[in-house]
C-alpha cells in the first residue's frame, strides 16, 4: 500500500515537472483564477510586515506619553508609507529611465511581482503580465543592475520567471575581460549565488572580474550583465574550474522587473 | 488532535510560508513552517499520523506551487514518521529535546528533498544543498520551536477540552 502510494507520488512528479509541458487551458485559467488571491497574500505579507515595524516603533516611544506617542506613531507611519511611494517613485523612475536609455536595443515591459517560491531549493518568482500583455516563454527579464531570469511559462494574466540563481537555469555567459565563456548555472534559492562552470583550467580570471552573457546560442541576448566573480574553486575533473557568481541584480529583493520582448539587432 | 484543528493550522502556517517569511529571511534561508507543524504532530502523536499529515501538508504545498506535485509530500512524511519515531523515545515536554528532534527531523525531510531532486535530474551541488540549504534551514527551523511548541500544545488542548464539552 505505502510502496504504491510512493511510487504513485513519485510519477507524478516527473509527470508535473514544469520543463516537460506547456501549460495546459486548465492550468492556465487555474493559475489567472489564483492570481488574485496571490495578490492578496502578498498584500497581507506586506500589511503584516508594516504592522511587525509599527508595532516595534511603538515599544521604542514608551517613554512618551500616550497622547503623543499616538501623534509620533501617526506621522511615523505617514512617514513611513511616504518613503514607500518614494522609494518606489525612484525604483519606477530608474526603471523608466534604463527603457528609454535601452529603447534602441530592446522592447521592454515594466512588470511587479506577485509571488515568489515559498521554499529554499527553487528560485521563481511569478509577474503581473501574462500573454495578453505580450510575452511569451523564454523572454529575458532583467533590472537596470542586471539579469534575472527567464520567462518559463505564461498564462493570459501572469507569466513565471525562473531566477538565474535556480539549480535548472544556464545562461551562456563570458567573462567581459578576458572574453572567456562557460555557463552560469543556479546552485539554490537560498544561496543568492550562481556559479560559472566549464572554464578551461588555462583561462585567465580574476576575483571581481564581470560576466556578461554571450547570446552564442542562448535565448538571452548578448551582453547583459550577469554578476560578479566572487571566487573561483577547481571542478572535480581537473579539467576545468568554476567560479562563484554573485547576480548584480538583488534577487532576494526585486520589486519591479523588465521583460524583453522584442530585441532589435 | 482533531482534524479540524489540524486543517486549521495547516492552512494558517500555508499562508505564512507564502507571505511574511519572505520578510524574515536570513541570508537568504527561510524556515519551514510547514514541515515544523508536522514534525510537532508526528512528536506528539507517533509515526503514523506524524506521516499521514506530512504527506498531506506536504501535497498541499505542492498543488499550491503547481509544479512537481509529491516532492514535499514525501519529504514532509519522512519528517513526520522520523520524527514520531523520536517522540516514542524522548520526553515530550521538555522544549530543549523538541527543538533538536526538529533540527533532526527537519535536516531528512530537506535530505529527502535533494534525493528527490537528483530522482528529478535537478543537479544541486551538494556543498550548496547541505550548506546552503540543509543545515540552516534546520537550524533556523529549529530555533522557532521555544516560541511556537508551547502555543500549539496549548491551542490543540484547548479545541480538545471545547469538543469534549
């Protein structure tokens, strides 16, 4: 009985694996359907965080009285949300200002995120556009600072991007120095980190050289930047050695996002 | 333990693990809230229902993320059966003993985990999975326990004493 349940389990995650099916019309109208109440968690994780600091705010004007600590209270949390708008207002305008400096290599769509893998091994993150904004799998999705991901499947109203610093993603890079190329693959979520495998042993780099991607058969177009070298270790063949890749983009964090569209050669 | 009151936390811990963890990450790690609740359970209960409610919290985090359905299933019913089999020989109030069966628990379900990842042909390093991954997300998983045991003992009695009367 337990050995065909495991074995019943174990086939159904190979069968619902994401790489080996597009998303079916169920899957798709399941996912728009929970779209929403994806955003409204999100909501709430946001509301919950603003209440754990407004509440932290409070202990540290104990020593005020009541009258006034409501006023500090008040105009902190004024402050509070204002620096929010502002901080996003910044994160908007950084954003608008990258398309319009990008606007001659790439189409670009502004897109928010919505959720995020809830779990350490996977890094996924699922955005506000979908195909009826225009995007289609395998677009690039970057920041101002640099790559993200890739775009893995799309339903009509949200799309979900697979971080670069997932163990199933490869981004054909160079190193911008030295022109020398490998793969940047993901190692875990939970790492923030990548590393470039298959560099011959001879190839010369360095700590805090730059990787940018090599667009040599890859669906990312070339020269995006990919992250920074952060050590490099020997690979266990002895043939090779890989390097320890730090994203420029702030993976853990990312609010809003750009997704290429289009690339004009 | 009725049901309900189980069903009641798993979709409560099920919302938290999608949205304020985020929040309370360290260095990138967050704890596993889900499979705490269901080592607690398979602690206080024994390795049956420590493994019946692994597979189905498990499955439902899975049919919630969409994709690979029976990863954490499993792994959650490794958990819960290993860390029942810990409840059958250790004494159950002392929170010190909990927290280092969940440290232990936790660290085979997530071993699970990575097997399952290989079973997948999902490649992680094995620096990374047990480093990165395994071992602080058990211990942070762990430190939880004096803060939250106490709480769930008291809220599965007091719904007990409630259907009793």
């Amino acid at each position: 009985m337990l050995a065909a349940l495991v074995a019943a389990t174990l086939a159904a995650m190979r069968v619902t694996a994401p790489e080996l099916a597009r998303l079916t019309p169920l899957e798709s109208r399941f996912r728009d359907a929970l779209a929403p109440v994806r955003i409204s968690l999100t909501w709430l994780g946001s509301q919950a965080r603003y209440a754990m600091s407004f509440s932290v705010s409070m202990v540290r004007a104990g020593e005020r009285n009541l009258a006034l600590e409501q006023e500090v209270a008040r105009l902190e949390s004024q402050v509070t949300q204002l620096t929010e708008f502002k901080l996003e207002s910044e994160r908007l305008s950084n954003l608008l200002n990258y398309k319009q400096v990008m606007a001659k290599r790439y189409n670009l769509l502004t897109a928010s995120i919505v959720d995020r893998d809830p779990g350490n091994w996977f890094g996924t993150i699922t955005l506000n556009r979908g195909a009826g904004d225009g995007v289609k799998e395998n677009m690039t999705v970057l920041t101002p600072e640099g790559l993200v991901g890739r775009v893995v499947s799309v339903s009509a109203a949200t799309c979900e991007v697979l971080l670069i610093t997932d163990p199933r993603s490869g981004v054909g890079s160079l190193v911008q120095d030295t022109r020398t190329s490998g793969i940047v693959e993901g190692t875990t979520a939970s790492s923030r980190m990548a590393r470039m495998i298959h560099i011959p042993n001879n190839a010369p780099i360095e700590v805090g050289q730059a990787v940018v991607t090599s667009g040599l058969g890859s669906i990312f177009p070339k020269s995006i930047p990919v992250g920074v070298i952060a050590g490099i270790n020997s690979e266990s063949s002895g043939l090779f050695k890989s390097a320890d890749i730090l994203p420029y983009a702030n993976l853990n964090q990312l609010e809003e996002v750009l997704i290429v569209t289009e690339v004009y050669s | 333990m009725h049901f309900s009151a189980l069903l009641f936390l798993l979709g409560a811990v099920l919302i938290l693990q999608t949205t304020i963890l985020e929040y309370i990450a360290l260095y990138g790690v967050k704890p596993d809230l889900v499979m705490l609740l269901v080592i607690f359970n398979g602690f206080l209960l024994g390795p049956r229902e420590g493994a019946f409610l692994g597979f189905a919290g498990g499955m439902l985090e899975d049919l919630f993320s969409g994709s690979y359905i029976g990863l954490n299933a499993l792994s959650n019913m490794v958990a819960g059966y290993f860390a029942g089999a810990c409840g059958e020989r250790f004494y159950k109030e002392n929170t010190l003993v909990v927290s280092g069966v969940a440290f232990v628990s936790t660290a085979v379900g997530l071993s699970v985990n990575y097997l399952l990842l290989l079973y997948l042909n999902i490649h992680v390093p094995l620096f990374h999975a047990l480093l990165r991954v395994v071992v602080p997300t058990a211990l942070y998983t762990a430190l939880l326990v004096p803060f939250l045991f106490k709480r769930v003992i008291s809220f599965l009695k007091t719904r007990d004493r409630d259907q009793l009367n």
